[in-house]
C-alpha cells in the first residue's frame, strides 16, 4: 500500500493540494460562500476573495497577499488556512504547510456542534495535509506512518456525507480526493470517482477542472478537452486552465499543436501571478513544444 500512498501525494499539484485543504465569521452576510448557492455558510469575505483569486483567476500572488489581509480578521475560517497550506505546499515549505494544517483541524474541532458537516470535512483536510507532510518530509519509508491518517480521512468525509451527501464543498473535496485514489489505483473506477464532482460539487471552474484532469492523467483527452473548455466558461482568464487546455491539445496531437502552443502562450502571458514552480513547467513544456525555443511571456 505504501506506493499507492506515495503516488497520491506525489501526484496533488499546488490547485489540487489547495482544493481538497469554509466557523462562521461575524458577518450577517452569507454571499461570500463561493460553494453553494442554497444554505450559504459564512464564509468570510476576505477569504472568500483569496479563493477566487487562486482557483477563478489562477492569481496566486495577489492569493497570498489576499490571505495575509484575510487572516487579521477571519482566522477562525478553516479555508483561509486551508489555501494558507496550498501556498507553502507550492514553496515547499513542509513545516509552514503542516503548522497551517494544524489551524486548519482546531477551526474545524471549533464548528462541532454549529457545522458539523463542515466541521468533519475540515477534520479530514487536515489530516489529508498532515500525511501529506509526513510523506513529503520523511520519504516513502514513511508511508506506513501516514496510512492511519488517510483512514481518518475517509471516515471524517463518511460522517460529512451522513449529513449532507448533496453539499457542494463536500463533494468537492471528496470527489477530489476520489479521483487522485482512481489515478493511482489500476482496478478504480473512473467515472465512479468523478461522480461527486460531476454531479453536486461547486464551483464550476473547479468541477469541471478536476475532471479534465482526471481524463489527462486517464489519456482520454477528447473528453477532457470537454471538461476543461466547461471550466474555462466559468474562469476564461485563468493561466492554468489554459495551460491545462494546452496539454490536452498536446496529447491529441497532429493538427491540435499549434493550438496546444497557443494556450501554453496565453498561460505564460500572465507569468507574474503564477506559482514559481508551475511557471518553470509551464516554460518547459512550452520549449518541448516549440522544439526548444523559449515561449515569449509578460513583461511588465
């Protein structure tokens, strides 16, 4: 079992990390929920702007200046230090990451009895972060180490789903976590996996962008063209889901490169806002493509 585990933290990037790591604030107002459009949880606003701004707009550095305002006045919120562990997880910086993950579980302890749903959820992100780090930190030898961690995550999604097995966030995060299991596990279903993301999870960009890349990774890409030209509808000026059109694009082949190349372009358009180690790939992939000339980006 150790190698399945391995490949499952091997395999989150830095969106998907994020997505699967919302106390309610003192806000009357519930619109900052970006997840449900019914029974809205209050979500705080600022941290509600640090959200979109990472997964809608693919802006990870005004992201993280985003949570360094948000934390000031909703550090209760368990998201806000859940996208906290996403932005060390892309630095590598595994002991800022598990110390956000920590937050993340005593926020989440806090909404018992108020939110159990959420609370569960939050329970099982936390423990998701906290395997991640002992993985990441200690080695493959340490798989084992980690497996008791990854138990809990599943019962804490369990006890979620009793709840509500319609809520959005949840099926977020499980059809998330669902689908990272399914590519790393031969005999999974995959159209199994994906059914919490397709039927019930929200937002759109981050649905539809779970399960295009759940097509990439199954190299079905006609199918997840479909998927992600969905998440671009609701997030058309996102780099990374341009990127992600443009891998697909690649993986066709014949005629689709030229296209494929123009995607990875757009994505590099908006370099500045990205994540240092996505950006270097992004570079790479787009001089294999362009036979090793170097893809113009922004500037300025």
């Amino acid at each position: 079992m150790s190698r399945p585990l391995k490949l499952v933290f091997e395999s989150v990037s830095v969106s998907l990390m994020a997505a699967l790591i919302t106390v309610a604030t003192v806000s009357p107002s519930f619109a900052a929920d970006p997840f449900r459009s019914s029974n809205a949880r209050a979500i705080g606003n600022e941290t509600q702007k640090a959200f979109e701004l990472m997964f809608k707009d693919g802006n990870y550095t005004a992201a993280v200046k985003q949570l360094d305002l948000a934390v000031r006045t909703e550090a209760s919120d368990p998201l806000l230090f859940a996208l906290r562990a996403s932005t060390a997880y892309a630095k590598e910086d595994y002991l800022v990451m598990q110390d956000a993950g920590k937050r993340v579980r005593s926020n989440a302890q806090a909404l018992k009895g108020i939110d159990n749903l959420r609370s569960y959820m939050y329970i099982a992100v936390s423990d998701l972060i906290e395997a991640g780090y002992i993985v990441k930190t200690e080695g493959l030898s340490s798989a084992p180490k980690a497996l008791p961690l990854v138990q809990s995550v599943f019962d804490n999604i369990q006890k979620a789903k009793d709840i509500d097995p319609n809520d959005p966030e949840l099926n977020l995060v499980k059809g998330y976590i669902d689908m990272l299991i399914a590519s790393v596990l031969p005999l999974s279903d995959l159209e199994t996996a994906l059914e919490s993301l397709r039927q019930y999870a929200a937002p759109d960009y981050l649905k539809w962008r779970g399960i295009a890349l759940a097509y990439r990774d199954a190299r079905k890409p006609d199918l997840a063209l479909d998927a992600v030209n969905k998440a671009l509808v609701s997030a058309p000026n996102n780099p990374e889901l341009h990127y992600l059109k443009g891998q697909v694009l690649w993986m066709q082949g014949g005629n689709n490169i030229p296209t494929a190349k123009k995607h990875f372009e757009m994505a590099l358009s908006k370099s500045k806002q990205m994540n240092p180690s996505l950006l270097a790939e992004i570079r790479q992939q787009c001089r294999n493509i362009s036979g090793g000339a170097t893809c113009p980006e922004q500037t300025n």
